[in-house]
C-alpha cells in the first residue's frame, strides 16, 4: 500500500460539551460500526456525555452529546 492510500481509522470532531460549551474534539472509532453509543468524560469539565454518532451512506459522521440525565 502507498503511504498516500492509507486510510485512517479514526476521524475527528469538533464539537461543544452540554455542560461547560468548551469546544472538544471527539475522536470517532471508525472501527465500531456505522452507529454508536457510549459515555465519555468532557476533557475540561470531566462531566459525562452521552456520545450518539452515525454515520451516513456518504461516509459523513454525525454526532450528538448530550447530558447525562437528557
């Protein structure tokens, strides 16, 4: 494989915690499916999201954070 064909397998985004609107960058697992749902710690607040990403037929991720008790 040539080095400009290689393919990451996380992609990144910028988003905004539901607590303390800190702009946060969500690293996406690529690897675990095109839907995904789990918890994650806001790096400056340490306050739990709920993380929901999908991914579209485009290959675009979406995602949403969200409040613990949302």
């Amino acid at each position: 494989m040539d080095e400009d064909e290689y393919q990451p397998e996380e992609e990144e985004q910028s988003l905004y915690c539901p607590y303390c609107g800190e702009t946060v960058e969500l690293d996406i697992d690529e690897g675990g499916g095109t839907r995904q749902s789990y918890v994650e710690d806001c790096p400056v607040c340490c306050q739990p999201w709920q993380v929901d990403l999908e991914q579209d037929r485009d290959g675009t991720w979406h995602a949403t954070l969200r409040t613990s008790d949302d």
